[in-house]
C-alpha cells in the first residue's frame, strides 16, 4: 500500500465522527509496543491502529484521534499534580493546562493490574468517540509504569456536586429545565452508546458523580474505566466488574451475563435523584451548626416515588428547593420513565432510544408497574 495513501487513510479515519474505524492490519497496535509522542490512535474493534505522526506537541489538534503525552508534560501542566480535583478506587484526577492555555482533567491510575485494565478500558471505549454528551479523551500516557489518561476539564464539575452539593460550600440549586435537559442529554449519549457505536459499549457505572456539565450545564458521560463491549452478534457480556452500591442492577447481584439494560437501570436511578434533588438511599446525612452529622432515617426514595406516581401526587416527589416552579407534565414523564426503567425484569426496561423519544415528547408511555423488589420493601 502506498506510503501517501495509508497517510490519507488515516487523515480521512480521524475526520469521521465514527466510534469505530478501519485502519491498515500492519499498523494495529500490540500489547507492549511502544507509542511515539504525538502519535494519534484510531479504534479498530476495540484495539488500536495508528492514523498518523504529528511532532511531539502538548497542544490539541483539531483532527479526530488522541494524543501520547510525555509523562514530563503532563508534570508540567498539573503543576506536578498539586491541584486536586476528586479520586477514586482507580486513582486520583488533577486539574492541568496545556502550553496553549487549555484546560485539562488528568486522571492517574494506581495499581499496576487495576491501573492497566481501566486505562485500556477507558481508552478503547472513548477513544474515537466525538458526541457533545459524553466527554473527550484528549490524550494519555504510558510511559514506563506511568498510565495517565487526559480529558478536556469540565469547570462545572459533576451532577453529583450540583445535586447534593458538599459540606459547607454552597451551590445554586439547578432550576427545572436544567435538570431536564441533562436528563435528556444523558440520555442520548447512552443512546448512541448501546447503538450508535460499531460496538455495543456499556458503561457499568452510570451514577451523578460520572455525569460532568459544562458551563452550559450540557451533560457529558464520564469514566469509562469499567466499560464492557458487546459485539453485534451478541447480547450479553461477562464482566467481573461492579459499579457503584445504589445504581446496581439486580441481575449483576446474581452475577449473570450483562446487557445494556444495566445502565438503563442506573440511569433510572439517577432520574429519581434529578427529581428529587437528593440521594435514593435510606440515609440521609444532615449536619449541624457545631460540624458534627447525624445521621436519619428516609424512606427509601424509588419506593416512595413509585407509589406517589400511582398515587397520582409526582407533585410531592420533586426537589422542594424549587419551590413549585416545574412542569408537571414533564415530571410525571420523567417519574414514568425512571419507575420503567428500575424494573427487576430487564427485559421490561426500555432501550434508551425509546427513553431518548419519551423525553422529547415523542412516545406516550405507559404507567410503570411495582417492581417486586421495592414492593418487598413496603411490606
């Protein structure tokens, strides 16, 4: 194959805003080979393909693709990570910016077996993918035992923070349409993901910690480190990873096979938590004026907001900060929709392409039946 035409093959690969792309069999990557800085990586069927060369740089090209970074760099632009901004089982994220003033999330990976397997993970999975609700994978290193993935730096932060906000510092509390729309939002890029890719892609922890929002308050999903795939001609993956206690599909307790009707699950979840403005769980956290936390009992929030849809009050469900400035209409769809989608039986959830058209207004939708599991609770 001529030299010019693999180097326009790789040009035209990392211009398609495609999850999944073709490249040349002699320039798959391989376990162990070592990655030049500035080369940019084109997912094929979950591995890698070179696209092309560019000089070592710290900048973002405005082509398709990621970039290898020196580990050096990446100590220089988090400031020889000083600057934290959360962590997690996997390691820890830092705030960085790059020599053209752009912002970056730079997430470094503890434990070398853990370490690796999330950071091929994360790689494979959002590696190529270019939609405005799931966020970009700028670049990465691996130098050495080093494994750093970098992401465009999203100031708003999480969903999470924006919801339940944090000990003493205050945050706005989000208005009505605001959560919609980021309901909407995260919505669709699960969406593209279990369909709009060449492969099936779960996320296997969606939860409000893993939506980030930008300044516009525009959803992206994030951490794909405990992503599965799922080729087309299959409908179940074996995974031994677990997400997070709270978003947990019941068939994941049973250790089965999963599909992507886990995320849907979680995704219900974190609708009851959009509506409600605080967490599902049957504790609730409150501090006092002299800093110490007490600790009281709720009922168990998808029990409560099941039977108040039933019950016809969706009304009483939602954030009281809002003070009733909402949409009935819409809410009542978002309940339906979450209730529908927490259901025991995962082949009664519905796919995310039919949440997407329930939550634009597209598709009526039924009233959810009692999931057996929460009527257990009621007893």
């Amino acid at each position: 194959m001529p030299p010019l035409y693999i180097l326009a093959l790789g040009l035209l690969l990392l211009h398609t805003p495609r999850c999944s792309s073709s490249a040349p069999a002699g320039d798959t990557l391989t376990e162990g080979q070592v990655l030049a800085v500035g080369d940019k990586l084109v997912s094929t069927n979950g591995k890698f393909a070179l696209g092309f060369f560019q000089p070592a740089t710290t900048t973002i090209s405005t082509g398709g693709g990621i970039i290898a970074f020196r580990y050096t760099d990446l100590v220089r632009a988090t400031k020889n990570f000083s600057e934290k901004l959360g962590g997690g089982g996997f390691g820890s994220v830092y705030k960085g910016v790059l020599s053209d003033s752009t912002s970056i999330a730079v997430k470094r990976l503890d434990g070398a077996r853990q370490g690796e397997k999330q950071f091929r993970a994360e790689v494979s999975s959002i590696g190529l993918i270019q939609h405005i609700n799931i966020v970009k994978l700028i670049g990465f290193c691996c130098e050495g035992d080093h494994r750093l993935l970098v992401y465009e730096h999203m100031l708003n932060g999480s969903l999470d923070g924006h919801l339940f906000g944090k000990r003493n510092i205050a945050v706005a509390v989000l208005n009505w349409n605001t959560r919609y729309q980021i309901a909407l939002g995260v919505a669709k890029g699960l969406s593209y993901l279990h369909q709009g890719c060449h492969k099936c892609i779960i996320h296997c922890d969606i939860k409000p910690g893993n939506i980030l929002v930008d300044p516009s308050f525009v959803p992206k999903i994030a951490d794909f480190g405990l992503a599965a795939f799922v080729g087309r001609d299959f409908s179940r993956v074996l995974t031994t990873f677990r997400g997070t206690a709270g978003y947990l599909a019941p068939e994941w307790l049973s250790g089965v096979a999963i599909t992507p009707k886990i995320d849907v699950y979680g995704f219900g979840m974190v609708l009851l938590e959009i509506i409600s403005g605080r967490r599902n769980s049957s504790l609730e956290t409150s501090y006092n004026t002299s800093g110490s936390s007490s600790y009281q009992n709720v009922e168990y929030f998808p029990v409560q907001a099941i039977s108040k849809l039933h019950s016809g009050d969706v009304k009483s469900l939602v954030d009281p900060q809002l003070h009733g400035d909402f949409n009935l209409e819409e809410a009542e769809r978002v309940c339906k929709v979450a209730c529908w989608c927490i259901q025991d039986n995962e082949f009664d959830r519905p796919p995310m392409v039919e949440v997407v058209r329930v939550l634009e207004g597209l598709q009526k939708i039924d009233m959810p039946p009692m999931p057996r599991l929460l009527a257990a609770l009621m007893v």
